[in-house]
C-alpha cells in the first residue's frame, strides 16, 4: 500500500507539501497541487480515515506533556494555558510524566490516533523521532522553557539568568562562588547542565578564577541541593555564595546550611532559579521566571500554528527578574 512518502517521491515535493494539499491547507499553488493529485491517482493512494480526521482537527483537543518534577510550577503554567484557550473551544488532555519510561512513552503515543490537534510540551526535550513523526501527520507542537531547532518554544535565556545572579552575588562582594546545577534534560544525568554556561561567563567576565570543585550537577531536588552543599564544604576554602539551576535545589541548600548552625546569610548567601510560594515563604533571592506568561504565549503560538499549518517555526524568550529577598548578604569576611 503507497504511504504519504511515496506520494511525495513521486511528486518530487516534500512530505509537508503532500500533506497541506490533502488537508486543503493554504499556501498551496494550483501547480503544486495537481501535481501532487497526479502523484496520488498514479500510485492509488488513499490516505486513512484517522489522518483525514486529523487533518480536518476534528478533536478540538490539545495534548499536555507535564513532568512531575515540575509540580511546584505546574499551576502557574495551567492557569497560563488556560488564558491562553481561552474562547477557543479547545480542551486540555493531560500526560503527566514520572521517570524516562513515561517521558518514551508519553512522545511515542502523543498525538497518535487522531485523538489530538497538537501538543504543549512543559520542561521536555522531545527526541527527534518526535518531530520527525509530528513532521508526517502534521501536527504542531509547542515546547516550555526549553529550545530544539525543529519546533515552535517559549521560555526564557537561562544563560543570561545564571549571569544576572552570579553578576549579583560579585556585587555584593562575593568572590568564591558555587553552582549547583541541573541536568538539561532531568532524566539523563549525563546532559549538558542548564546554568553552567551562564555560570563560567559571569566569572570570566568578572575576572573571577572558574574553581571546577565549586562546580556541581546535582539531582533536581532538596536532597540533591543539600549533597551538593556537603562537597562544597569538604574544601579548604568552602563558597561564601552558592547559585543554584532550580528553585527545589536552593530550597535543599538553604535548609542544610542552617540544619549545620550557619546563617543564611552570612555565613552562604544563596540564590535559586524559578519561584513559587514556597521561595517566597523562605524568603529565597531568586530568578523569577514567569512561568504563567510562557504558558498564556505557547498556547497563543499553538493556536495560531493550528490555524496556520505553513507558519514557520519560532522561539520566543520572555525575560528573567531577579527578586532580591532575604538569603543573600555581602560575605562575612
């Protein structure tokens, strides 16, 4: 039985194009599409219900990829989502995601059987067989606080955030600096880490000697902040101010210190990245990343990419703030 790729061998155009003249979409010229209807009648190609349905968004239902390591955000960036759906008629179908097996499965089953429009993918980077397969459909997606060069995101320039809080601390007064950070991707240890770019730029701007053992990826959580504190401790000259890729980890961080009898500030100044209720209840300095914002403009990009198949691909960074609260000082000496 010949497959869309056949169609579009035989036409000599791309997948895509094969795609918008099946589902009637625009940017399609008379030429083009005889030729690819040519193509279709050569070859007896009649593409499945499923994909007609699909084609035509029958489903108004748009796919939701959450991690669970992201809960104390999850909220900020629903009632984002939910703006952003707002008047369109669209309901939300909720993945939530628990380790690397969800995480496969979650991109292997997304928008398969014609039960979604599109996808909104939160703090995930889908493999590219992902793409490739949403490419064939086609079906848009849209990923938060994360950037791949084949889809449409939202998010936010941690290597300029990690600056920003570094520069801050060196404002202060502090000269040995630690980073505790995180693995780009949460379920691969082994990943690039989020912040350490942004890191070492900050110190080599500064003039700032980069010291590798204050250099630390630790696992995204409190107990992960906390372990990575014991090794910056085990040195002869401990960090005075330690910079932390997640808010959960800094939390760790804080919570450790005064568990030992230091003082938070004083004795560590500490800054965390991203905030919720819980940062500002423990009055944490830290980069405020406006998660309800990415969330409210994903969902606005999605939506246009809906009604818009041909649109190009587009990343959009909204801005960092740093909220100066009560766990940064100069250092004691």
């Amino acid at each position: 039985m010949p497959t869309i790729e056949d169609v579009a061998r035989e036409a000599g155009v791309g997948i895509g194009s094969v795609s918008r003249v099946l589902n009637g979409g625009p940017y399609v010229s008379d030429a083009l599409r005889e030729r690819v209807l040519a193509a279709i009648e050569r070859l007896g190609y009649r593409p499945s219900p499923v994909a007609r349905a699909f084609g035509a968004r029958r489903t108004r239902t748009i796919e939701l990829l959450v991690p669970l390591f992201m809960a104390p955000c999850f909220l900020q960036a629903l009632r984002g989502i939910e703006e952003g759906l707002s008047g369109s008629h669209y309901a939300l179908l909720v993945r939530t995601i628990q380790d690397a097996g969800d995480r496969d499965r979650a991109f292997e089953e997304c928008c398969r059987r014609g039960q979604s429009d599109g996808a909104l993918v939160l703090w995930l980077t889908p493999p590219s067989s992902f793409f490739e397969r949403l490419t064939l459909d086609p079906v848009p997606a849209v990923l938060l606080n994360v950037t791949a060069d084949e889809a449409r995101s939202v998010g936010v320039d941690h290597d300029a955030s990690a600056r920003d809080a570094v520069d801050y601390c060196i404002r202060i007064g502090h000269r040995r600096i630690a980073l505790v950070d995180r693995a780009i991707d949460a379920f691969d240890p082994a990943s690039h880490g989020l912040c350490v770019d942004g890191y070492r730029q900050a110190l080599l701007q500064a003039g700032l000697p980069r010291v590798k053992a204050y250099e630390q990826k630790a696992d995204f959580s409190q107990m992960g902040g906390a372990m990575a504190l014991q090794t910056f401790l085990e040195q002869s000259e401990p960090p005075t101010a330690v910079v932390a890729a997640s808010e959960v980890q800094a939390i760790g961080i804080v919570l450790a210190a005064r568990d030992r009898g230091w003082r938070v500030p004083g004795d560590l100044s500490v800054v965390g990245y991203s905030d919720s209720q819980y940062s500002e209840y423990l009055g944490l300095t830290t980069i405020g990343v406006p998660v309800q914002d990415i969330g409210r403009e994903a969902t606005r990009m999605l939506l246009a990419a809906l009604a818009d198949p041909a649109s190009a691909p587009q990343s959009i960074f909204r801005p960092t703030e740093l909220l100066v609260r009560a766990t940064c000082g100069p250092p004691r000496s």
